[in-house]
C-alpha cells in the first residue's frame, strides 16, 4: 500500500520535532548547571574547588594583592608576605613561580618540603598583618600568632590560613640560585646592591611550583 504524507501529518511531525528539540535545550541547560553545582562539590573547611583557571582574571593578581607563602606543616611551618612572582605553564604543567631570599626563614621550609601554599587575602582589610608577617621573621619571634590569623592545614598536608580568600596548593617542580652576571639590566643591578656586593649573602632564587590545587572561600 503506498504511503500518503500528508499536510496534518506534516504538521505532527513538526510539532514532534520542535518538542524534542525543546527537550534537548531544557537538557543542556540542566547539565551546564550540573557543571556549574560540581564546582562547589567538592568542600574543604568553608571553601570550595574551583578549576586551575579559574584563579583570576588578573595577569598582575600578585602586584595587586600580595601574597603569603607558607611551607612546612602542621607542627612545624612558616609564611612570609611576597609580591615576587605570577603564573604560567612550564612543561605543560599549570605552574607558580616565586622569588625567595636564601636568608629567609620560610627558605629554610621551601628547602625542606616539597609542597606549599600561596594564599591571597582582603589586602585592605590585613594591610598592617601582611606586612608585619613580611618584614618580622618567625626565626626569633612568634609573628604567626602574633597576627592573629588561623593556621589551617589543607588537604595535601601544607598549610595555610582560614582568613584567606584564595589559596592555592604548589609542588616544587625546580629551584634555583638568580644569577647577577645574567641580568642584563643595569638598572636593576643598581637597585639592588645584593647582587653585586660579594659581601651580601643575600641571594634570591626562584621556584617554581606545579599548582596541584586551587581553593575559594565560599561567600
């Protein structure tokens, strides 16, 4: 028997089809917000994971915001504010890179664990905490407590502070000694003398750590 299309069946067909595309929108839309409701799955003491890219929008978030780089753990560790430093990639790993002066207190930590974190804070609001913990050392005194801020440990076994905004959870990929007679700005050479004055211990190296985690505080 031969098959007859039709105009009404033209016309089921079509509010078929337009019923299933409508399905499969409302879908999509429900699965983006299930995307969206699995970032904040995964919860740590008031903060949730967000992914490596998420960290900022802001190339020069370190300039803007200084940092707090805290190594060693629960019952043995130290932090220090820096403003040396950013993101990028280093052999296809999502990395931080830093800079640490070998006469540091927290040097002597970096030196000795391989995991660390970077935490980023309301720089208004702990101006005056940020900077006590960037120019006091923890080798002669007790500036962590001194600050007020709350140790916690997270969840590769470094530490960090439940006062941050953002912490990110590193591992030393590679480190190593800045070397003057590879500076070729003689600006910065003159600005600073710990490069050329041989009596100066002072040597900054740098680090670079793979960025293993990223945590935001839920607000």
């Amino acid at each position: 028997m031969k098959k007859i299309f039709t105009p009404l069946a033209g016309i089921v067909l079509l509010l078929a089809c337009q019923c299933n595309t409508q399905s499969v929108e409302k879908e999509d839309v429900t699965t983006m917000e299930e995307v969206k409701d699995t970032l904040k799955t995964e919860q740590y003491e008031g903060y949730y994971k967000v992914p490596i890219e998420a960290i900022s929008n802001d190339l020069f978030l370190i300039n803007h915001q200084w940092m707090l780089i805290t190594s060693g753990n629960e019952t043995d560790f130290n932090t220090m504010t820096a403003s040396w430093g950013g993101f990028g990639t280093l052999w296809n790993k999502p990395i931080n890179f830093m800079f640490v002066r070998n006469t540091r207190y927290t040097f002597e930590f970096l030196e000795k664990n391989v995991n660390y974190t970077i935490s980023f804070y309301d720089t208004a609001k702990y101006k005056d905490v940020l900077t006590m913990l960037g120019t006091k050392s923890g080798r002669n005194t007790d500036k962590i407590k001194e600050s007020g801020f709350t140790p916690l440990q997270m969840p590769q076994g470094s530490m960090a502070f439940a006062e941050a905004d953002m912490i990110i959870e590193c591992s030393i990929l590679y480190k190593d000694q800045l070397n003057p007679h590879n500076i070729s700005s003689k600006e910065i050479l003159n600005m600073f003398d710990f490069y050329t004055n041989e009596k100066k211990i002072d040597r900054h190296y740098v680090f670079f750590g793979e960025i293993v985690s990223v945590w935001k505080k839920e607000k």
